[in-house]
C-alpha cells in the first residue's frame, strides 16, 4: 500500500500552485487558476452537503470533456464520494443500466443526454445537475428548507457565509478517503461487447501518480493537450489527474481531433507533453510522411548514405514544428503501434515511447523514455509499482504467452461481479490482461494481440489479426481494416480512405481495384499460414471503443 494518500495529492497542489494557471478550454477565453478550481470545489462541497450527499455516494459525471467537467469531477473526488464517468457515447440504454448498476446518487449532465433519458428508469436519483453551467436539471428534496435551485442560485451568499474573511489556502481542506477504498467506478466499452464496472482505488491512482512523478514526465508551470476521452483512464489519469497534481497548465480541446485541428492546437499551445494514440501518428506517417518517400526524387536521396540523413533530419525538423515544437516526449498508449512506423520514427530519432496500460490498472503497467525504447516493446514494468509475467499455460510450444500483471495498480476487481473478479486473478494472485506476448531478457514487453481476437490457422498455428490489419492499414487507400477468419480462411474486412482515393484522381471502383492490387504486396509481408485470401469492402467506419479499438464482437459471425 502506498504511504501518500491520493486525495492529499490535489490538497497540496492546490496549496502551493495557487496562482498558476490549471484549467482552459482551447479556442476560448475560459481559464482557472488553481485558486480559481480550489473555489469552485468549495462552492460544490457546499452543495453536495446541502442534498445529503456522504462519502461513499456514487456520481456519475457524463459530457463532452472541458472545465466544467473537470471541476465536477475533481469536486466528487475531494468531497469522499466516487465518480462514475460515463463516456458520452454510450446509448441511452446503456446508460441507464450504468446509473441504476452504480448505485449513482448524484449526476453532472449534459442536457441533450440527459433528454433521452427515460425518467422511471433514474428516478432514484437525488439530484442532476447540467455539467456545463451547474444548473439544476432535476431535484429531489434536500436536507435544508430551500429547494436545490434555490439554494444554487444563492451559492455565493453561502459561500460567503462559510467563509467570512475570505477563501485562502489554509480554507482547502479535503476528505482523504483511504487508499484503499474505492474513489472510481469506470466502465469499460470492450471490444468483447460486455461492459464492467472496474473497481479504482485511490491507491492505483496514487501509484500512478508517484511513478509519473519519480520520472518528471510532466512539471510545474508546463503545459499539456487533452484531446482524449477523460471518461478513459488512459486520458483522465496522464491528461487530467497527473498535470492537476504538478501545477501543470490542462489545455482541453473539447471537440473531435481531426488532424487539421490537433495541428492547429499544437502549434498555438506548444505542449511540453503529448499523451497520444498510435493512431495519430500513423495516420500522419501514411498520410503526410510516406507520400514524400515515395516521390523518386526522395528515393534517389534516401539511396545517398549522407543525403538519407539530411532528408531525416529535415522530416524529423518538420514533425516536431507540427507538434509545437516544445514538447520534451511523445506517449503512445491504447493499443499497440505500427511497427513500420515506429521503425521510421525511430530512424528519425523522434521523441516517443510506447506504453502500456488498461483500465484494471488505472491504467499504466509499462513504461520507459524514448531513449530506452526498444521498437515493437511497450516499455518495462514499473519498477517499485508493478510487476509482469508470461504464463504459458495453454500455449505450450508457442513463442508468447498470457501477460500476467500484478502490483499498485491493479484494481479491485469489478462491481458487483464477484464471479468476474474471481475471473480476474490467478490462483497466486496475478492478473490476467487478456493480452499475448513476450518479454525480452531485460524485461521490455512484446504485445502481440489479445486472446480473444487469436485466430487459429488450419494446421493450429497462432495468428493475431492486429499485426495484419496493421500491415494493411499503412497502404494509403485504406482507412482501417478488420481481419476475421472464414470456413478456416483468412479475409479482411477493408474501408477504404475516399479522400486519399479522390486526391489521386481514382473513381471509389478505381481505388478499390488497387486496394485488391495490394493483397498481393501484404500476402509476401505475412507468414504462409497468416495470408489473407479475400478483401470485403466495408463504405462506413468500423464501430470503436473510447481508445479507438474496434468492437470486433460486431463483425466477427
């Protein structure tokens, strides 16, 4: 158990980062100091008493992602109760099953979601709130005389009331709830189709925290954009939770990163970290990058041992212009990268590193600096924080096996599952991820795919369809792709990418002829039991979780 309580993390950083800038919704003039959110969480304490709410309580917040949602959610969590966050694409059924599961009391709301809500479905709870402005959307009765509108209306005569000489520093005193009690309740969106209630405890967070911390990943007075799902823990804890608790600046894009804006954003705020998706950077490897390595005149330099190095480091200038240029390391996390362009970016000496996490671990197992990183790893384990093995169980003869995890980060289990949690551990008490692979000698983790996407070729040889689709997915034409197993043969599930085929003057038919060319190019990259023997055109995107991994549940019968 680690000896720093989580919560006494944002009580200190408040404290002493008072005056710096913490909070600011990009593209608008809206920004919080941390003396600013310190307030604002009084002010939502204060009401949080007003309705009942204890320690304990569940409140789910659900939202697009800017400050309003930040100050919600970081408000719950100093105040003693737990925060459900719901991702805000889940339907409204799903969310409902969420509310009612969870037990939530308490709801911070977009208006909009919560008008498709059917209102026997969430009629325990309390009180709703819309988590753009605070305004009540529903109340129950409180335990004053006033009613909750009321009583929010008039929130600054109550604040001023609790404090009559004025809020300061000393006035930021929080609930430290026990590390190991739960402070989160995040439910997963799957690739296997079930959504879990994973069980975070405040010392998973912590862990996560001081690991981040011991390695300076992010320091006071630096800067950072989320443009990821906070509703996720991979862009909650390293975009939110860890630059809240260092005196970081939280840059928050609210809106959906298209490359055109992410570059936009970069070069305006000029990050000193990016916590990003492999798919980023290999949308802007195959879009931007290859093009100029195909052109001949860009060949016949790359041939010229001294020329291939100017051309590198010319590309290498522009990427990290693109970024903002100020950043110290790129973090690449969520699912596993392509090793085409990590080979490239690492050729380059780009600043990146792989990691490696999931929800039941809050989320980060594996980590090391871009100057360690080995390609086609995801970093080492934490050292002092986690541990990994391989279990060969079941894969006897095979080079990967289970990766298996235990340490600070692993979480309690699953809500009101104790079947799944059961599930969840060995006999000896490690995690099962779910995730096949290898270590290295020193250490450094090989994902290979996950178990339950493992197809078996005809003679029972191991094939994981992300290292094909990845393949594929570099081509150009092709926008994203889906490897699924048919009458014992391989076939692959194929958007193409219109705007590339457009750009090149093609006709959809024209295109897709070439994307069929391709097959012949992908087929001489794989192993003869991994080839693929058809394409199917799919016109619309494949059907995603949060982290952008395809619910392949959907497409697989």
């Amino acid at each position: 158990m680690i000896e720093t309580n989580f919560i006494s993390i944002y009580q200190d950083s408040f404290r002493e980062n008072w005056d710096l800038k913490a909070l600011s919704d990009y593209g608008t003039n809206k920004t919080y100091t941390y003396a600013d959110l310190a307030k604002r969480i009084a002010e939502w304490h204060l009401i949080f008493k007003q309705i009942g709410l204890k320690p304990g309580d569940k409140v789910a917040v659900m939202g697009k992602d800017h400050a309003e949602w930040c100050i919600s959610f970081i408000s719950i969590l100093t105040y003693g109760a737990v925060v459900v966050p719901i991702l805000q694409d889940f339907s409204a059924v799903d969310t409902e099953v969420i509310l009612e599961h969870s037990e939530t009391k308490v709801l911070f709301i977009d208006p909009d979601i919560w008008a498709k809500l059917n209102p026997k479905k969430v009629s325990d709870i309390i009180a709703v709130f819309n988590i753009n402005n605070g305004n009540v959307l529903s109340e129950h009765s409180t335990t004053g005389g006033d009613s909750l509108t009321s009583y929010c209306e008039s929130i600054q005569k109550h604040f001023e009331a609790a404090y009559p000489e004025g809020f300061f520093q000393k006035d930021v005193v929080y609930h430290f709830t026990p590390n190991e009690h739960l402070v989160l309740l995040n439910y997963t969106s799957g690739t296997t189709g079930f959504s879990k209630g994973v069980m975070i405890t405040g010392n998973n967070l912590a862990g996560n925290i001081l690991f981040a911390r011991k390695y300076k990943i992010i320091k006071k007075h630096e800067v950072i954009l989320n443009f990821l799902p906070l509703a996720h823990t991979y862009g909650c804890t390293f975009n939110f939770f860890l630059p809240l608790a260092q005196g970081a600046h939280i840059y928050l894009l609210g809106k959906i990163p298209a490359p055109s804006i992410l570059l936009k954003a970069f070069k305006t705020i000029r990050p000193n970290l990016i916590i990003s998706v492999p798919l980023v950077f290999e949308r802007i490897y195959r879009d931007t990058i290859l093009p100029k390595l195909n052109k001949p005149a860009v060949k016949a330099l790359l041939s010229i041992p001294l020329l291939r190095k100017l051309v590198y480091k010319k590309i290498h200038k522009a990427l990290d212009e693109g970024l903002g240029g100020n950043f110290r390391e790129v973090i690449v996390g969520g699912a596993a990268m392509n090793e085409e362009v990590s080979r490239f970016l690492k050729k380059i000496r780009f600043k990146f590193t792989v990691g490696y996490g999931m929800t039941e671990c809050a989320p980060l197992i594996s980590y090391c600096s871009w100057r360690e990183w080995r390609i086609g790893s995801c970093g080492k384990p934490l050292d002092g924080f986690m541990e990994a093995r391989i279990d060969y169980t079941g894969y006897e003869n095979q080079e990967n096996g289970e990766i298996q995890v235990r340490g600070e980060h692993v979480c309690m289990g699953y809500f009101k599952k104790p079947d799944l949690t059961e599930e969840l551990f060995t006999e000896d008490g490690w995690m099962h991820t779910g995730d096949l692979g290898c270590m290295d000698k020193d250490g450094f983790i090989y994902i290979r795919g996950r178990s339950k996407a493992m197809l078996l070729s005809a003679n029972g040889q191991n094939i994981f369809p992300e290292t094909i689709e990845s393949k594929l997915n570099i081509f150009p034409l092709v926008s994203e792709s889906l490897v699924v197993s048919r009458n014992k043969r391989l076939e692959a599930l194929v958007v193409p990418n219109m705007d590339a085929i457009k750009a090149q003057g093609l006709t959809p038919e024209e295109g897709w002829a070439k994307i069929e060319e391709f097959r012949t190019t992908l087929n001489e990259q794989l192993g003869s039991y991994e080839k693929v023997t058809r394409f199917e055109r799919h016109d619309e995107p494949f059907i995603k979780t949060p982290k952008q991994s395809i619910k392949r549940y959907l497409y697989t019968n």
